[in-house]
C-alpha cells in the first residue's frame, strides 16, 4: 500500500491568518490530490519540479520538490534528464537555475579511486560508459551518457586530458548541425581555418551544418559538454582526418 501524503505546513504558517488557504494546501492539495492513485508520487514531483521550474520558482518551494522527487525515486541521472529537457522549451537561465539546487540535493559523491571519480564528483552529470562505437574517430578516451533518446536527443560526451575527436562534418540538405553546452571542464572547439575556441562550464556552441570542426578536451584538463543534434533534412555525419600533433598544440 502506498504511504499516505500528510502536510501540515498550511495550518502551521497560516492556520490563524489564512484558514481557508491552509486547508486547501494541507487537506485539498497535499489531501487528496497528491493522494489521487491513477499517478504515481514519483510521476507527480516531477510534474511538480517542471512546473516550478517552468514559471520561474527557483526558491525553498522548489528545493523542497526536489528533495521530495529524489526520496520517491527520482534518480539523479533522471532529475539531470527531466531538467536538461525541460530547459529546451522554458529557457536555459531557468535550466541553470534549477541544475544548482538539484545538484545540492543529489550530492552523491563517487568513491574517488581514480581521477576519473575525482572528476565526476565535480559535475552533476554522469560520465557514461567508454564511447567504444567511435573510439576509431577520437583520439585518446572519450565516454557516452544519453540523457534523452525521445523527441530532442542529447548526450553528454566526457573527454579525457588531451582526448579530442577527429575533424568532421555535420551534412544537412537543410536545417541540421549541432549544439554543444559545456558542462564541466576545460576544452576547446575549432572550425577549419579558424582559431581555437575555449569551453568552460557555461559556454555554448553553435555549429552550422557544412562547417568541418572538432572538439575535446585540454592538454592538462577533462571535458564534459553536452551534444544536442539539430533536427534537419537528409543529415549525416562525415569523420575526416585526426587533428595532429601540430594542430592540437595550438590550443596550450
């Protein structure tokens, strides 16, 4: 049997100065519509933090929803998902806004063994699994997270000091190319013929399609960005060469 929702904090804040409004939020509100059984908790804090989040509610109320999303279940690895989608279509301040108090909540530091958990324990999305389908167009070692494969299709990518991938071409008839959203680290971004980029947490990349470009991590540095495909027509991907020795040396 699922656990029965109580809330007393209307009647506690303003039992006496608002009655009617301290019921309607302990024993309407939290009473029965939190308590209605065709959605689960778990479904309905996360409609809740999408809908705080979606008009611009970045206080306690909210760090509060949080926390309870991640005790009915919420995952930190699904809270990054749900915000990071979320912020496609109620803007990017709002997005950062609310990645700060969720990262606060799910503070769940990895066991530093390696300086792979070191660096993890320093962003609040997950490294992934070794990007082994296309370790021949990297060089050095670079890891995959999905956080969504419905609708807009995002990853994080995680690149090692130094790791970079090979030049390469995002081809579209229309629409298409890419955008690329620092999430930890220090990297770089270059288009061909054009001086080196820096990336730092924050930074945003837009890429065109047609443009040849690559992208990693620095010399001394790991790096996490975010790879959002833009929608487009007839797109493809074209690997090229490896970005050389001489090349790279440039972004020190």
């Amino acid at each position: 049997m699922t656990e029965k929702i109580v809330q007393t904090a209307g009647r506690e804040s303003l039992g006496e100065f608002a009655p009617m409004f301290a019921h309607l939020n302990d024993d309407v509100l939290f009473g029965e519509v939190w308590n209605e059984e065709v959605l689960s908790v778990k479904t309905k804090c996360i409609i809740t933090v999408v809908s705080l989040m979606a008009s611009g509610i970045t206080d306690s109320s909210l760090t509060y929803h949080l926390q309870n999303a991640k005790n009915h279940g919420v995952t930190k690895e699904e809270i990054a998902a749900i915000i990071t989608h979320a912020t496609m279509y109620v803007g990017w301040p709002k997005g950062w806004a609310v990645f700060r108090l969720a990262k606060e909540v799910w503070n769940e530091q990895v066991a530093e063994k390696t300086e792979k958990d070191k660096y993890q324990n320093t962003i609040f999305f997950p490294i992934g699994a070794p990007n082994d389908a296309y370790a021949r167009y990297f060089s050095g070692q670079s890891y995959l997270a999905p956080l969504s494969t419905e609708q807009v299709m995002f990853y994080n990518v995680t690149f090692e000091p130094a790791c970079r991938n090979n030049w390469h071409i995002h081809h579209a008839k229309s629409g298409g190319g890419q955008i690329l959203i620092c999430v930890g680290g220090h990297g770089y971004y270059q288009e061909w013929g054009k001086e080196p980029v820096e990336m730092t947490p924050g930074s945003v990349v837009n890429i065109p399609a047609e443009v040849k470009h690559w992208h990693g991590a620095a010399p001394d540095s790991w790096f996490s960005h975010i790879a959002i495909e833009v929608s487009g027509e007839e797109t493809s991907n074209e690997w090229c060469e490896p970005v050389s020795d001489e090349e790279y040396g440039k972004v020190k």
